[in-house]
C-alpha cells in the first residue's frame, strides 16, 4: 500500500494528474496502513481519520458539500444559448449503463455493479455518494478510479473519438450567436431543475439541491463574497479533507483484493463508453440535420462531467484538425449538461436499483 | 423466444416451499436499470431543454 500511495503522490506531483485529490488520498493510504494504524483506531478510540470518515464520507456530508462548491463554479450560459447540448449530457452517460451490465456479468451484485458503473458519471463526488449507499466496502478503489479516471480524460478521449469519427466530421464548423440569457432564466433555472428533478427521482435531491445551491448562490448577483467562498475556500477545504479521509479508506486489507484490480478495469471501460455514447450520439442526430446544421460529432464526447476538461479537449482536437475551428462554447454547453446528466444519471440508479430489486423478488 | 416468454410468465410463481420458481438474474436486473436510467435521463433533461427553449422564446418576445 505504500507503493500505491506513493506513486498517487508521483502522479500528483510530477503528472499534476489531479493534484488536490491524488495527492491527499496517497498520503491517507500511506498513513492508515503504518503499524497499529493509530489515525483509524487505536485502543479502542477512533484516530482522526476515522472521526473525519464518519463525520463526512459516512453522512455524505463531504461530497454534498463539494456540490456547492461545483454549483457555485458552473456557468450555464453555453447551454442556454444551445440548449440542443443538453442532450449529450444525457447520452454521455451511457458508460454508466454498459460498465454496470458488464459488472454483473462479472459476477458482482446490482448495488455493487451500480456503484462501480457509476466512475461512469466522471463526476466524484456522485460516485462517493452512491458508492456510499450501496457498496460502501468498494468506496476506496470507486474513488480512486473516478479520480484518476477523470485526470486521465485527455488522454482517455482522443483515441476513442478519432476511432469513431472520419476526419471530415471532426472538421464540422458550428456556428455561433453571441447572445446574452435573460437573467431571471439563470435564477429560476436551478430552482425548476431542483423542483423537476425532485418529483421525477426524490432520492436525488440531495445530490441535485446541493450542486443547485450553489448555482443559485453564483447567478442571484447578490452573493458575490458567498459564490466566491463556494468556489475557493470551501472547494478547496473540503477536497483536501475528502481526500485524505478517502485515502484512509484504502487500508491494505480492504484494498489489494481481485476486486479493485477489476474495478480499476471497469473504470476505464466506462470513460471509453461515455465518451463512444456522446460521439455516437451526435452522429446519429446529425442523420436527421440538414447539411449546413450538422453538429461535429467530437461535441457528443463532451457530455461527461469532467468540466471544463473535456469540453478544452475538444476544442484542442478540433482546432489541430483544422486550424481556427471553433467549438469550444459548444462544447463547453455540453460539458456543463454532463454535469447535470450525472447527477440525474445518478439519481436514476439511486431511484431504480431498490426498485428492481423489490420486483425481481414478488 | 418460447423459452424467455415463459420465464416471464412464471415469475412470481412459488414452489411448494414458498421459493421463487424463477428470480430475476442479475444481469437482467441490471438491463431494467439501464432501459430505465437512460430512459429517466433523457426524459428528465428533455423537460430541462423545453423549459430553456420557452424561456428562451419568453426572452426574445417581450425585447
């Protein structure tokens, strides 16, 4: 375990492959698996470690407050002036699906295949959410996977979208009109998608109201030094305690099993999905788009939640294709619907997996 | 085909012990998820594009 946390340390340090949760989440695996492991437990009395675990990752309490953090930082202006995006958001999504079916063909249990397919989201604190609910004995290899995942995106993408698209459909232009979105439309917005979401998957309030929250904060206008709070000193205090406390998690026991090496695998496999859902996506839309409308179909992979990574990916990828190709504001609106489509996504399978569960026994 | 048709007839039939005859597989509970997760996503964020879409046609009527 030593040697795991180090190298999460190296690549913190040396690949900056996300630093502020790598970095934390190594130097917690080392500490939790030194002799007698006095930060988890020791004579009976819980080390700090495990009073931070059960205070914030046993209540939920440390990804429902990354959310804020999150909400405070989106913009949804790209999407509100092309809300056609929103729909990549929701097919990007399709990773979570696919790895979940591949899980049990594994030999996993649903509630274990959902949290796993869940690294699908490349959305982190989604997947410590319902990892927590419904596997809470796989949360340290889910987190670590969705994490490093996530910092393996430009590396993840590229390959997997110039294998589904011809060079001619990576060179689409998109046009785009420079117009500005009422502002009571970005006040009400997170309001109604808290409301809407709250009657479709109840269970996803939590997830859903928190990231809201924080949108509401940033785009009311009248709590600038509160959004600003959100987006520095809160993200960066809680991704620091979330962190390591998830590190502390990775004890060797729990850790080296068969099982995280396949959950490592699975990670990818639905990175490599999502992102082949947005693409696909896009190309069949563009079957019903007269010529001059189509959409490039790199903008489909755009759809997972790891913002605003993957949105500059692809602007990058379509601008080396050719030179003064923009997409980015495209782009960047799909980005911020995967952000969406993640939570919902996650909702959904908070909301559906009891429920098959309850039918496939009657 | 005959043989799925039936696998679904039966479910809910009991054995003398009161077991099920026939319990969902895993996988197939798994497929119920994915039908029903994507068909939640795109339905749920479908709603969010209308209501940008009106809010939109609102915006532009009342400039």
């Amino acid at each position: 375990m030593y040697g795991i946390g180090g190298v999460l340390i190296w690549l913190a340090i040396n690949k900056e492959y996300e630093p502020m949760l790598l970095l934390p989440i190594g130097f917690g695996a080392i500490l939790v698996n030194l002799p007698l492991s006095v930060v988890w437990e020791h004579a009976g009395a819980d080390g700090f470690l495990k009073i931070l675990y059960n205070m914030g990752i046993a209540t939920e309490i440390f990804p429902l407050l990354i959310f804020i953090a999150v909400g405070a930082m989106i913009d949804f202006g790209p999407l509100f002036k092309n809300p056609m995006m929103i729909f990549f958001g929701a097919a990007a999504q399709f990773g979570i699906f696919a790895t979940m079916i591949i899980a049990t063909m594994l030999g996993f249990d649903l509630k274990e295949a959902a949290s796993i397919g869940i690294i699908g989201a490349a959305d982190g604190p989604t997947s410590i959410f319902v990892a927590n609910i419904f596997a809470p004995h796989l949360l340290a290899p889910i987190s670590v996977a969705a994490y490093s995942y996530m910092s393996l995106v430009p590396l993840i993408q590229p390959p997997v979208i110039k294998a589904l698209t011809t060079s001619s459909e990576r060179k689409i232009h998109m046009a785009y009109h420079e117009s500005n979105s009422p502002k009571w439309l970005k006040v009400l917005f997170p309001i109604l998608v808290t409301m809407i979401s709250g009657f479709v998957a109840p269970i996803s309030v939590p997830l859903i109201g928190s990231l809201m929250f924080g949108n509401l904060i940033r785009e009311s206008g009248v709590l600038e030094r509160l959004s600003q709070t959100a987006q520095n000193e809160l993200a960066y205090l809680v991704t620091l305690l979330l962190g390591i406390t998830i590190g502390a998690s990775m004890t060797a026991v729990n850790f080296l099993t068969w099982k995280t090496f396949l959950i490592m695998g699975m990670g990818l496999v639905a990175f490599i999905f999502d992102t082949a859902g947005g693409v696909l996506f896009a190309k069949f839309v563009n079957l019903f788009l007269p010529k001059d409308k189509k959409i490039n179909p790199m903008i489909g992979a755009c759809g997972i939640s790891a913002f605003p990574m993957s949105g500059r990916i692809i602007q990058k990828m379509a601008n080396e294709e050719e030179k003064g190709n923009i997409i980015l504001m495209h782009a960047i609106g799909s980005n911020v619907s995967g952000q969406l489509g993640s939570v919902i996504a996650g909702g959904m399978v908070l909301a559906l997996v009891p429920l098959i569960f309850i039918m496939a026994t009657i | 085909m005959e043989n799925i048709i039936q696998y679904f007839k039966s479910m809910g039939e009991r054995n003398a012990d009161g077991s099920l005859v026939h319990t969902l597989g895993t996988t197939v509970q798994a497929l119920g998820v994915t039908a029903g997760g994507l068909i939640g996503v795109f339905a749920t964020l479908g709603v969010f594009f209308l209501m940008i879409r009106l809010a939109n046609l609102i915006s532009k009527k009342t400039k």
